[in-house]
C-alpha cells in the first residue's frame, strides 16, 4: 500500500467525500481508540470517516506516561486478564503492527525490606514474565533480574543508598503516544478511510430512534454540513458522556476523568540507564527514560472542571518533586523542570471514591440504535477496543448491507513505516551519506517516522536548507515541521510544536524561541497570510504563559481558571465556503 498524505488537499478530499457519500461507519473523535477503529473497520471493506474536533491525540491519547505496558499494578490487584490481554498487544506493537515507534525500556524496582519482598515482588514480576511469553509475542523483551544494592546505583547512580537494599530490573515498552495516534489515523486513510481533524460535531442525526449520522462544522471554514451513516462510534474518551447526550438518549454507562500530571526534565539532571516505578501511598511514580529528557509521572487525581485543557496545579508539580526527591542523591527544583504536561484518563465511573481504583477495563454499549459507545480501557490496548466496537456496530450492518462483513485483521496490519524499517535502520549509515545527514540525524528520523523516512529525505533533497537544525530547538530538523503539515494533518503551529514534535515540553521555553521559524517554514503550505501566521504565534506565546501560570496556582480551579486565559486558535477565513471551491485548493500557495 502506497502510504496516504494527510495533507491540506487530502482533508478537503475527505470533508467532500463524507459530505456526499453515505458512509458504513462514521467514528467520532481521533483519539488511539478512534483511529483504531477506524483503521479496524477500514480494513474489513467498510466505508469509514473520521472526524477530531481539533487535533489527533490533542486529549488524553498526547497526554500519558508514553508507555506500552501490561501493567504490574494491575496484576497485583489479580487483574490477570487485563494483564495478559495488554502484554500481548504490547509484543504485537513492538514486534509487526509498529516496530519503528514502539521499543523495549528497562526499569528498577527498588526493593526497601529484606526476604519477603524481595520474594514477593520477584515473584510478581517473574508471573509478568511469564505471561508475556505466553502471549507468543515476547520473544523481543528481555527477562527480568534480581540486583544487589551495588548493582542497581551502578545501573542508576542518582539513587540514594538508604533508598534500597537492593532491585529488580524489568522491562516494558516506550511510544511518543501522539506520534502513534497519528499513525493510525494516517495508516486508516491509507486503507481509505475519509479522515478530517478539525471537524466538530455538533449534534447526531436521528430518524426513527435511529442515530443515522452527525451534524458537524469544518472549525477551518465554518462551513457546516450533514454525514449519513449507517453505524456511528462515539469514541470521544472523557468527553463521552457530552457526545453520547446528543441522541437525547441516557447512556448505560457514565464516564469519570482522573487528571494525571508529568515533569519532563533534561536527562543530566538525573543519572541512570534505566527507568524507575516507585510505589506511592495512591499508586505508582514512574521516573522514564525519553531521549535527552526524562519524564516524572504520575499523579490520579478526580477532575470535574475544564476537560479540554486540563491544566497543573502547583500541587501537583510539588507532589511529584516531593516523592521523586525520596529517593534521589541530588534533589530536583522547579528550576529542573523543562516541560510540564496533564492528561485526563477515562474512568468507566463506579462506587470506589478512588479514581486510581476504577477499573481500566473498557465497555462497549448499543444503547441507542445506530449508536455504538465505546468507553474506558488504557491506552496499550487501543487495538482491542478498537475492535470490540467495530464488532458492535457490524451487528447492526450486516442487515442493511447484505452481506456479511469480515472479522478483525489489525492484529496483522502494520502501521506505515512499519514495512521495511528494520533494514532501513540496518542501512542508516547508508542513508546518512546518501542524504548529508550525520548518522545520529537519521537515527532520530528512522525512530519517529520508521520507512517513511525516505518521504522526509526527499523533502531535504528539494530543499537541502530543510536538513538543517531547527532554530531554539535543535533536537529537530527543519523538514519536520513541513511534513508534519504536508504528510501528517497538522494545522496550526500548536499541532506542530506540541503533537507532531514534542517541543512545547521538551525546551525551557516551551517552544517560544522556536515559534516564529517554524510558523514561517509552513505558512506557505497552509495558505497563511502574515496576519494568520502573527496570530498563530500569539496564540501559541499566549498559551504556553496560561501553562506557566496555571503551574504556578494553589490548586485546581485557580490553575484551571488561569489556562482558560488562552482559547483555542481561530483561522483567520472563519466563513463558509463551498466543498466544492475547497477540493480545488492547492496544497501550497503560488
């Protein structure tokens, strides 16, 4: 399969198809579970659409601790099915569906008592282990081992001696979650699905008590529309409650945010190979491993306000600084702290006043003919809700078409830039001669964009200044931020430094420097004027110092009330035109 550019011509490609062809499916929200689903019901020979209101993963799927993992939590609590279900899709990610995005990551269990623990946790870990074997897919993630006190400081130094009396390594796996997210949505129009980021759904349409479609507005052109469809998936994560209320229908299940928090700090601030997980006195710590950073996550904490931006309080950032110092020789400051990012999980609400006790399980409901509601679960096992949904909403299809549709086959769909990465990486050397590049430049695009490295090497090719680092952040490369708009959805310059790249929480200015160049690299592809490309800077600088002083607030509703101070950015053409007029728009301005 030729992989499919989401670019600026492909979306208003997409925005006419859905407006004029009655589709099979019709999956709201572009979150990892929407473009999941819709990836699963393309590749079953269905007619899809999917529609974001803003960007894909700009909830909670950008937001988590950036980890593919079964969760040893989870079996302590005897979750083993969720366990087991999650290490599989754990192997299957690193292994086939996306070997370029998804890699093992080793981590310390600092033990503190002597004899028992040592014995219960080995054996814990050692079950964990065991089931990833079992699932057929952990051949790639090596086994767990029993360290000494020594060996654990060797492996991580910035660990204080009275912290442990000795560790268990182990490993898991590690995924820049947006990255992935986009992936699937990418890897789904590929397959022909009709995908549209920035189209807000305003309101489902029924006939009969049947849910036949959605009312939605290009937020680009103001432009609004009707989409007719057979089945439609409301897979819009914490904001499932709101989308599910617009069938007028009480749902059978209620959805609860929990807002976790992460520090990104640079990586020579603390000294270790590995990551670590720490037991709290609510749940677990994770310090993790992320290139020249680390991340420091999380917190579970209810959240009743704003879910659109949920935003960190002082409280929460002096929490984290508070455990991790715990352990840490050289303690960290708000001084350390690069990056900070909050996220809200989707809880399937219970009776548990803890939200780090409701269940990670997901639920799927046909509650409302023509409706189907998928809910709940975590982020490793995207592909399997996914699937669980589509299985619903082919119930109530094969009816109207027919025919009988085919069963799930994503287990064995790799994402693009999955099919031949490995021997590009085997060929990097190659490649960095061929292209000027240094070695390590390629080995950094090989890992964020897998065989479709060689789209990004072309656009350097044509435009060798393309090559060159990106100014205020020299991690990356300036041809990133131009693919990022014509191969990969972006739209505005908060798409591109906060999802597409991981700017925003990986400098100390959260990006600010590097603004202005980058909304100069791409103006030209998204048809900005100077005054929407001064008003996407603004927007960008007036968000990141809502971030900062919300970070500086006392709790939730004074942080929240100080991240309202930045609204979403608005296109400066906000008038309705015809799909028509849009389909004949080039991809870049002459």
């Amino acid at each position: 399969m030729n992989p499919a550019a989401l670019s600026p011509r492909a979306r208003n490609a997409a925005l006419k198809r859905m407006a004029t062809q009655h589709l099979d499916v019709l999956v709201i929200g572009g979150g990892v579970v929407g473009g999941g689903a819709a990836l699963d019901a393309a590749t079953r020979g269905l007619t899809v659409g999917l529609v974001e209101a803003r960007d894909f993963a700009s909830g909670t799927s950008s937001r988590s601790s950036k980890l593919v993992h079964g969760g040893l939590r989870y079996l302590e609590m005897l979750d083993f099915r969720l366990v087991a279900e999650a290490l599989k899709e754990r192997g299957l990610l690193m292994q086939r569906l996306a070997p370029h995005l998804v890699r093992p990551v080793p981590f310390l269990y600092p033990l503190n008592g002597r004899g028992w623990e040592r014995w219960y946790a080995g054996a814990g870990v050692a079950m964990y282990d065991a089931m990833s074997r079992a699932s057929g897919y952990g051949d790639g993630v090596p086994l767990h081992k029993h360290l000494s006190r020594h060996g654990a400081r060797k492996a991580f130094p910035s660990l204080r001696k009275d912290a442990l009396v000795g560790a268990i390594r182990y490993y898991d796996a590690q995924v820049d979650d947006a990255r992935h997210t986009m992936f699937l949505a990418r890897t789904a129009a590929t397959y022909g699905a009709a995908v549209a980021s920035r189209t807000r759904v305003l309101g489902l349409v029924k006939e009969s008590e049947r849910v036949v479609g959605a009312e939605v507005i290009d937020l680009e052109t103001g432009h609004r529309f009707t989409i007719r469809a057979s089945q439609v998936i409301n897979a819009t994560g914490v904001w499932t409650d709101e989308t599910q209320s617009m069938a007028r229908e009480r749902g059978q299940f209620k959805v609860r945010a929990s807002k976790g928090i992460h520090l990104v700090v640079p990586r020579d601030r603390i000294r270790g190979e590995t990551g670590l997980i720490l037991r709290t006195e609510k749940s677990v710590l994770f310090v993790i491993p992320w290139k020249r950073h680390w991340i420091i996550g999380t917190t579970d904490t209810d959240w009743e306000l704003s879910k659109d931006h949920p935003a960190a309080s002082s409280l929460d950032i002096d929490y984290l600084l508070e455990h991790v110092n715990r352990v840490l020789e050289v303690p960290l400051t708000r001084d350390d702290v690069e990056g900070v990012y909050a996220g809200l999980r989707p809880l399937l609400a219970g009776e548990d006043a803890a939200t780090s006790k409701l269940s990670r399980e997901h639920a799927v409901a046909h509650s409302v003919p023509g409706l189907v509601v998928v809910a709940g679960g975590k982020y490793t096992t995207y592909r399997v809700m996914a699937a669980d949904a589509v299985d619903e909403a082919v119930h109530g299809l094969e009816s109207v078409l027919g025919r009988r549709v085919g069963d799930c086959v994503t287990e064995r769909i790799p994402l693009v830039g999955a099919d031949g990465y490995q021997a590009l990486w085997n060929q990097r050397r190659t490649l960095a001669r061929q292209s000027g590049l240094a070695v390590n430049r390629v080995e950094h695009l090989l890992e964020r964009y897998g065989s479709l490295v060689l789209e990004v090497l072309d656009l350097v090719a044509a435009e060798p200044e393309l090559g060159d680092p990106l100014p205020g952040a020299e991690d990356y490369l300036q041809v990133e931020a131009v693919y990022a708009v014509t191969h990969e959805g972006a739209r505005h310059l908060d798409d591109i430094l906060t999802r597409r790249m991981r700017i925003s929480i990986e400098t100390f200015d959260r990006g600010v420097g590097a603004a202005p160049y980058v909304a100069d690299l791409v103006r030209g592809h998204l048809r900005w004027d100077g005054a929407q490309r001064d008003r996407e800077v603004e927007h960008y600088l007036k968000r990141v110092e809502a971030e900062r002083e919300s970070q500086r607030q006392p709790d939730d509703h004074t942080a929240d009330a100080a991240r309202k101070g930045a609204p979403d950015v608005v296109p400066v053409s906000h008038i309705a035109e015809s799909l028509e007029a849009l389909i004949e728009e080039p991809d870049v301005a002459p």
